[in-house]
C-alpha cells in the first residue's frame, strides 16, 4: 500500500524533490523513494529510487500521527536552517544501511563558499586582498567565474611568496648552523645580530652580513685561543715574551696578524731551542756508551759548545765521526774475540798454528783482515780434516755392517787410509762399490730365505688346519656323544617325571618347551595368565616356572557352592555333586599328609583363615579351598589342585606343616 504520496518540484526551492510513500518495512515504519528528481537536494545528496528512509535529521518514524510532520519535513523549504549540511538521512538500500548528508546549498552557493574558504587560507596582505575579491560577489552570483580567476592569479602570487618565503627560512635555518659553530664571544654577538631578523625576513640580507663579517671575527678568536695554548705550553723567558705580545692584542682582534707573526717567530725560537737541548742531551748519552781514549777524546770535544748552541752541529759532526772510529774498534775487537775462540776449538796442529797467528796481530787490529784471512784457511783446513776423519770413521762401521768375505775385503781396503786422510774419498768410492756387492747378495739371500720361510710357513699352516680340523671333529663327538647322554639322561628323569602326580600328561618336572610341545594348553602355561589345557572348559590352568622347569602346577576348579554337606564338621563330607567331595575321593589314591583341622574349618568360615590345604604325596599333590574377595561384602570360596616336583614340594611341606600344641607344652 502506498499510502499518501507527496512530491515537491523546484529548480532552487531548496527541497528534496523526491516522489515518496509510506512503508512498513522490517525496520519498522519508514518511506520508500518512488522518484528522484535531478535539480532537487535529494538527488545532490545521494539519494536514489528504492531507497528506504529509516531516519531523518536523526528522527525516526515511528507513530501514524507524526505522518504529517513528516511529510512536511520532506515538502518544506530547507533555506532557513542555518546551516549547509546539517541535516542526515538514514536509508536501508540493498539492505544495507546508509547515512547520506543533506547539502541544501546551490551550485552558485557551492561555489561562493568555496571562493570564501581559500580566501580564509592566505594570509597577511594577500588574505586582505581576496576578502576584496569576495566583496565583489554580486547577489544573483552572476560574477563567480571572473572573480574565481582573479583569486586563482592572486593564489599563484601568494605561492610564489611562500615559495620564496621557504628560501629565505633555508638561508635563516644555514646562518643557524653557521653560528653554532662561533667560538664563544663571537656566538654571543651572532645569536644577538639574528634576534633582529624580522618576521618576514625582510632584513635576512643584512643580518647575513653581519654574521659573514662576525664569522671573520670568530676565525680570529679560534686562531687568538690557539695562540694562547701554544704561549701556555712554552717555559721561561719565551713564555713571558709571548704572554706580552698577546697583551698587545686589540679587543677587536683587528692586529691578530700582526702579533701573531711576532709570536709565532718566538714560538719557533723555543722549539728550536728544545730540539738543540734533545740533541745535546742524546750527543751526552752517546759519549757515555764510548770506551777508552774515544770516550776522553768525545769528552773534550763536548764540553766546547756554545751555551746558545751555535757550534752545535759543527760539535755533533765531530762526535759522530768518533763515534764510527769506535764502532769499527769494536767491531775488530769483536772480530778478534771470535777468532781466538775458533782457534781454541781447534786440533792440536791446526790451534798451535792459530795461536802464532793471532800473537802477530798488532793492539789496535790494523793487520787484522790479513792475519784473520790466514786463520780462516787454517781453520777451513782443520773442518776438512774433521770431515774426512769423520766420515773414514763413517766406513769403518759401514764395513762393519758387511757380510763375512766383504767385511774381510773392506777392512782390507781401509788400511790403505793415509794418516791425514786424504785419499778417503777414493777409499770411500771403493767401500761403496763393496758395498753395493754386499747387498746384492743380501737381496738374493733374502730371498732365498723369504721362500724357505713361505714354504715352512705353508706346512705350518698344512700343519694346523690339520690339527684344527681333528679338534673340530673330536669337538663335534664329543658334542653329540654329550647330547646323547643328556637325551638318555632326560629320557630317565622323564621316567621318573611322568610317576610324579599330574594332570594327565602335564607333570611338574617337565620344561617349557616340552609342554610347547604337547601342544595341550592355549594360549601358553604361565603363572601370570590362565590357560586352557586338553579342551576342558570347567577348569583352568596355571604354571609356575623356575629356570625353565615347571614347579606347580595349579588346577582353578571354580567357585564353590556352600552347602551343608562341606560346612559342616569334616566327619560329615558324604553325598554327590559336591565338588569338594568329589576332589577328596578322586584324591583319595594319594597318600594324605595332612588335612585341616575343626579349628581351621571354623576360622575359615569366621574370615580370619583364608586358606584350607589337604596335603597328599609328601606335599607333591595339594587341595586348596581358599577365599576370593571379589567386593567389600561379597566374597567368593574357590577350589585348587595343586601338583609339586618333589624338591618344591619337600619345602612346601616344610613351611605349610601345621604346627600344634601337644599336652606337653601346656
């Protein structure tokens, strides 16, 4: 149902211009846009056909009566609300919601407004200059285009200002870097100078030449405290001399070059003066390591330099030149020294030789190079006759080495070695040859020895196969002559095993594998699980297995029934279907050992005895009734039979035998 159906139409009425109708729709009671009309607010807004308006100027609606309102809300002129979009809708389009923003405003006012909002972001004397552009706006707007130009001409003005503007901040910005780095004084001028700048920077150039001419100023003052440390590093009347020369420095540093010359040919005169000091002192110490007459002689020279040091070089040329003299002194001396050790180390003929030499060799060593010439030969020849002896001695425990009719041979050829030793290289040459000889024979009998001992090797090895492979065959007799003896061992125990009580043909005594074997219990006997043997489903089996070898043998008979005929008085077990009974006459072939007693029977029916035995065969065969708890008030009485080897069955006799009180011990 459409309902009431209004329309406004206008080309600048200031109305939504919309084609609407009343709606009931799941967000409740709302209008649907039948028609959109291109020049009304409506369609400026976003508004479009289909929309569902839920809400409008943040009401919503939700009462037939306030229909009216409504409508007259959509219908009435939007012109006097004071604002240009202050006014919301809230649709429902395409089932999502909307919020769209009513403008009320005209192209014309559009643009207008636009105009006032650039004029409001200039500044200074252009905004004045746009505010006079807008006074020109004419009521019917019929002027906007022109005066939009001429505010686009003064826009450009305005950015080519602030273009310059940001130039002009770059430079400030750099003379701020600049006068960071003045020395002190001159900083405090120049941070000064730039607290003139004015705010448009009007006066930039200017105070940019105070600061180039303070920058000149703070050079002279880094240069001023320069001088100042290096007058402060200087002693004495160089010191005095410079701090009065600073003193004449002008507060304007104007006469800094000047005074600074003076100081620096001061400053020069001091080092010079400690270099000359440096070098006396070094020339003092090297006159001190000088020995004898050159030290004397360095001395006398020394002490002849002039107190400002004029002749200094002149002296230091002389004590240098004394200086070498010494060096070469020592070194001859040294020299000298070297050879008279050579010479002690020498043998007999060749250091008696030595010595004579070394006696001619004048005190300050002039003859040195021709007698230390002469030595040197001598003791060349002695190293000679040290090798040749050497290696004579050499061949002698090379022959040593050789084989009977060689080593007869070399010793032979080594008696023809001269007492100097000077034929011991063709001695030698003839050794080697010998030698050569001796090892070809040596390789051929090496290897005659090599297959002899492969051959003894292989009858060794013949030999012990041999002897190996009869220890293997005796092994493997007496190996299978022990298993027969074990088989007819176990051939005789299982005699005696298969007289021991059991179950059929499962008897204690018998190991694993043989009752594997049987193949009459599933799954495997074992004390820890319950077996099923020869297919009987009225009783279960278990083992007990020690080394191997099964010790017990436990029938579960199942529970038993309380009758009459067990709980009453032992004398009183008589009747059939008993299980209890009929275990006691099927065990009645055993020799009994013992029963329990009255007593137990009652104890046991009371719970404070668990278990009632009767023992057959010397403890091998056992019928146990004991007690299961299978809960707290519910308990069951189940049977055994219980079959022993005889070595577990003695000690289970031992430690189950009651033990009674006799009259005696009362």
């Amino acid at each position: 149902m459409a309902g009431f159906s209004g329309q406004v139409s206008a080309t600048h009425d200031y109305k939504l211009g919309i084609t609407f109708a009343s709606k009931l729709s799941p967000w409740g009671r709302s209008f649907v846009v039948l028609e959109v009309k291109p020049s009304g607010i409506g369609a400026k807004s976003g508004l479009k056909e289909g929309d569902i308006i839920v809400s409008y100027d943040s009401h919503k609606f939700t009462k037939w009566a306030e229909y009216h309102e409504w409508t007259e809300a959509f219908t009435q002129s939007l012109i006097n609300r004071g604002c240009h979009n202050c006014a919301t809708i809230e649709i429902i389009r395409s089932e999502l919601e909307m919020t769209l923003t009513v403008d009320n405003r005209t192209d014309e006012e559009i643009q207008k407004d636009s105009l006032e909002d650039r004029v409001a972001e200039l500044e200074g004397g252009f905004k004045d200059r746009g505010e006079k552009i807008l006074s020109q706006v004419k009521d019917d707007y019929s002027n906007l285009s022109m005066l939009d130009m001429k505010l686009e001409f003064l826009e450009e003005e305005y950015a080519e200002f602030l273009s310059s503007l940001s130039d002009l901040k770059d430079t400030y910005d750099g003379l701020m870097i600049t006068v960071k780095s003045f020395e002190k004084e001159s900083k405090m001028m120049a941070l000064n100078v730039l607290s003139r700048i004015a705010g448009d920077f009007s006066n930039l150039e200017k105070i940019a030449q105070e600061i180039v001419t303070l920058q000149k100023r703070s050079i002279s003052e880094k240069e001023y405290i320069s001088l100042e440390k290096q007058v402060k590093n200087l002693k004495g009347d160089f010191k005095k001399q410079s701090v009065s020369l600073l003193s004449e420095i002008a507060d304007d540093l104007s006469n800094l070059d000047e005074v600074r010359g003076q100081i620096v040919i001061v400053v020069n005169q001091s080092r010079k003066d400690s270099e000359n000091k440096e070098k006396f002192k070094s020339l003092r110490e090297e006159v001190s390591e000088l020995e004898g007459d050159f030290k004397k002689q360095a001395k006398r020279i020394l002490i002849e330099i002039n107190d400002d040091f004029s002749n200094l070089e002149e002296i230091e040329s002389q004590i240098q030149e004394i200086s070498a003299k010494s060096i070469e002194y020592k070194g001859r001396r040294d020299r000298f020294e070297s050879l008279k050790l050579q010479v002690a180390g020498l043998d007999e003929n060749s250091r008696s030789q030595g010595e004579s030499l070394l006696a001619d060799i004048t005190d300050d060593f002039s003859n040195l190079d021709v007698v230390g010439s002469r030595i040197q030969e001598i003791i060349a020849e002695n190293l000679q006759y040290r090798i040749d002896k050497s290696k004579a001695y050499s061949l002698k425990q090379e022959v040593a080495k050789l084989e009977d009719d060689f080593r007869t041979q070399g010793e032979a050829i080594l008696l023809q070695v001269n007492d100097d030793f000077s034929n011991v290289d063709s001695i030698e040459s003839q050794i080697a040859e010998l030698s050569v000889r001796n090892n070809e024979w040596l390789a051929v009998e090496k290897k005659n020895q090599e297959e002899e001992a492969k051959r003894l090797a292989e009858e060794q090895r013949k030999e012990k196969e041999r002897l190996a492979e009869e220890k293997r065959k005796k092994a493997e007799e007496a190996r299978k002559e022990k298993e027969r003896l074990a088989k007819e061992q176990r051939k005789l125990e299982l005699e005696k095993i298969a007289l021991n009580p059991g179950f059929k043909g499962l008897k204690p005594g018998l190991t694993r594998n043989e009752i594997r074997l049987m193949k009459v219990c599933f799954p495997e006997l074992s004390s820890g699980n319950s077996s099923t043997c020869y297919d009987r489903d009225n009783m279960k089996f278990q083992g007990e297995f020690r080394s191997g070898i099964l010790r017990v043998l436990r029938l579960d008979m199942g529970p038993v029934v309380q009758s009459q005929t067990f709980f009453g008085r032992v004398a009183e077990h008589v009747g059939d279907g008993d299980i209890v009974i009929d275990m006691r006459r099927a065990l009645d072939k055993y020799e009994m050992d013992y029963q329990y007693s009255e007593r137990d029977r009652q104890l046991f029916n009371e719970g404070e005895k668990d278990k009632l035995y009767m023992v057959y065969e010397k403890g091998q065969v056992a019928l146990l009734l004991t007690h299961i708890k299978k809960s707290t008030y519910d308990i069951d009485n189940h049977l055994f039979v219980e079959y022993r080897d005889p070595e577990t069955a003695k000690k289970f006799l031992q430690d189950n035998r009651p033990k009674k009180a006799k009259s005696s011990d009362f």
